[in-house]
C-alpha cells in the first residue's frame, strides 16, 4: 500500500514518540497536582510551552495548548476581537462554521487559482469587521496565501488577522507568519506528533475569551486536565518540522512535481491540477473519471488518497473550496489530494502514478 494522505495525518515519529513516553507511565501525573508527580508534569508542560514559543519568536505566555486544530480554529472564532467576522470561502469547516453560527460574517471569495486577491479581501472587510480569518495553507489544495498583503489591510483597518496554520507548519516559516498575523492555530498529528494535540498561539494584547470554564489551566481560558504527553510530544514534532521544513518542502516538490509530469502526460485533457503557488507537499487534482469510486478503485489497487479534507471525507458533498474557486458541482465532485510525506520515495511516487494512471484509463473505457 502506497500513502499518498499525509496531509490527513502523520504517523508519529520515533523521536517524538520517546519524548512523549515517560509522561505515558512513569511520569504520568496531573499538572495541576501539588504533589511531586504533579509538579514534574507541570515543568514538562511549561518546558514545552517554552520550547514553542522559541520555535515560533512569542512569550510562552501567547501559546495556549489544545486538542488539535478544529479547537484552535473555534476558540479563535468565538474569543477574538469584536464585531463581524471576514473569513475567505476556502477556510476549514472549522472556521467557516463556527463563523456563520456565531458572528455577523462576510465571506471573501477567492480567485480560480484558490487565493485570496487583496482587493476582494479589502472590499469583504466592513466597518463592523473585527477579526478576519485567512488559512495560510489550504488543506484541500495546498495553496498559499499572501498574508502579508491581507495584513497590511487589517492593519489598516484595526482589524486582527488569524491564520489556520496547521497545513503550513511543515513547509512554511511560522515564525514570519506570526510577523503578519495576531494568533494562528496548529496541529500536532499533521507533522508527525500525536492525534489529539495543537495550540493557539494569540499575540500579547489581543482580548481572548474564555473557551472552557470549570479549571485554571491555561490562564484560566481553556480549563480541563492538560495532555501532558502530547503537548511534550507537539513541542518535540514542531521543533523538528521548523528545524526541517525547507529540505523536506524542497524534496517533496520534486515527487509531487514529478507525479503530476506522469499523469498529466497520460491521460491529456483527463485531467486538471487544482490551484496555484502550493506549498510542495500536496496535489489536487480533478479527474474526468473522479468521484467516490474513483477513490474506491485507487484504494484497491493500493494507493491511499483523499478527496479533500478527512474531516468531510464521509459526506458526499461536493469540495466548497473547489466550489469556491470556481469549479460546477459536478466537478466538484471529482477532486482527489495526494499528499507526499517523509517516508514516500521517488519508487513509490512513481508506482502511485502509474496506478493512478491505469485506474483512470480503465474507468474512461
């Protein structure tokens, strides 16, 4: 089986895995105990937060920790800024729906390419916007986003600026992201850390409400039992993806680049690449013979594939960011993301697009 979806998940890595282990038995206490188990783990956090923080240029006191990204996207939503919200049409669900459920909100659309134009966005921003929401890296495409454009704008406006980062975190420099944006959100499992962890990183100055009630952990915003090995875990899997991100982004262009060169010359018109200036870890691509089955038939014969984001990938609704880049339902239908990690190699890139290839042909007949 070849995996072709690291964008929908990682598998943890050895290192991270060994720095995570002694807080999942011998050192397992609660952080918030006053005993010596408590106080161990509650160093091993704080350690963490510091680790973070130094990675991305912020106070450890602006990174609050949470389960994972969707969290991150609804705590920004619901305890940032004042007002109406600005979010562009490609956001994760996360954003998109806990906007429109919770606040005045405008939707800026992007162009046919997937990105976010300046003066669309500068006309999406009203006199009642107080918070605008722009992913850095979108998860279906790979496309990125020219934040520091759109943050002069909110600048300008007194608007703040959040980014979901969590696709970005492998390939892009978090710490300039943060240059342009007030708070940005990421994700442990995307880069090779454990499921169930991320963080919210909020720019000192900036109002945050509360998220969870009911405990004192972090700073009394988001109460409940820390997950002290995982946050150990995102710290280790964050330092090591900034650390790594331009060779690993440099040698996962050229699979991706040469696995798109493969099909495109096979199957001609069959075929089209979704979106431009990608990030080198990801292709989005729509097929004349696309859909469920087209997945279904991938899977058999042993590429893993996704169609779009995992959080949709039961629901047979067409993609919105291909809706929103300009594609009819049907073709929105017919959208798959391979998405290469550190483990593919040149052979298996190669094999995946010549099954891709022959799985196309054979359902065109």
């Amino acid at each position: 089986m070849i995996y072709l979806d690291y964008a929908a998940t990682t598998p943890l890595s050895q290192e991270v895995f060994e720095a995570m282990l002694p807080y999942l038995r011998e050192d397992f206490g609660n952080a918030d105990s006053l005993h010596a188990y408590g106080r161990k783990a509650a160093y091993a956090v704080e350690n963490a937060r510091e680790r973070v923080a130094n990675v991305l240029g912020v106070a450890p006191s602006e990174v609050y920790f949470t389960s994972g990204g969707t969290e991150a996207d609804n705590w920004a939503v619901r305890g940032m800024g004042e007002g109406g919200v600005c979010v562009s049409s490609v956001e994760h669900r996360a954003v998109l729906e806990t906007a429109n459920a919770f606040r005045k909100t405008a939707v800026c659309p992007v162009t046919q390419e997937g990105t976010v134009a300046s003066e669309r966005f500068a006309a999406a921003l009203t006199p009642e916007t107080g918070l605008a929401c722009v992913m850095a890296v979108n998860n279906e495409t790979g496309c990125v986003q020219p934040l520091k454009e759109l943050s002069a704008l909110c600048k300008a406006r007194g608007v703040l600026l959040f980014s979901d980062c969590v696709q970005a975190a492998g390939e892009c420099d978090l710490k300039e992201i943060l240059t342009y944006c007030d708070a940005i959100a990421l994700s442990a499992h995307k880069i090779y850390g454990p499921k169930g962890v991320g963080a919210l990183v909020v720019k000192k100055g900036v109002r945050l409400r509360p998220l969870l009630t009911g405990g004192e952990q972090e700073r009394k915003l988001r109460g409940g039992t820390l997950n002290v090995a995982g946050i150990v875990g995102f710290a280790r899997a964050l330092e090591i993806a900034q650390r790594d991100r331009e060779t690993f982004s440099a040698r996962v262009r050229v699979l991706r680049d040469t696995f798109e060169k493969a099909i495109c010359s096979a199957l001609g018109g069959g075929v089209k690449i979704d979106g431009t200036n990608r990030i080198g870890g990801i292709s989005h691509m729509t097929f004349a013979c696309g859909g469920a089955s087209f997945l279904s038939a991938l899977d058999l014969a042993g590429v893993a594939a996704a169609a779009g984001a995992a959080c949709s990938a039961h629901s047979q609704t067409p993609s919105h960011v291909l809706l929103a880049m300009g594609a009819d339902r049907e073709k929105a239908l017919r959208g798959v993301r391979f998405s290469f990690g550190r483990a593919t190699s040149g052979a298996e890139a190669d094999e995946a697009a010549r099954t891709v290839v022959a799985c196309a042909q054979s359902r065109r007949g």
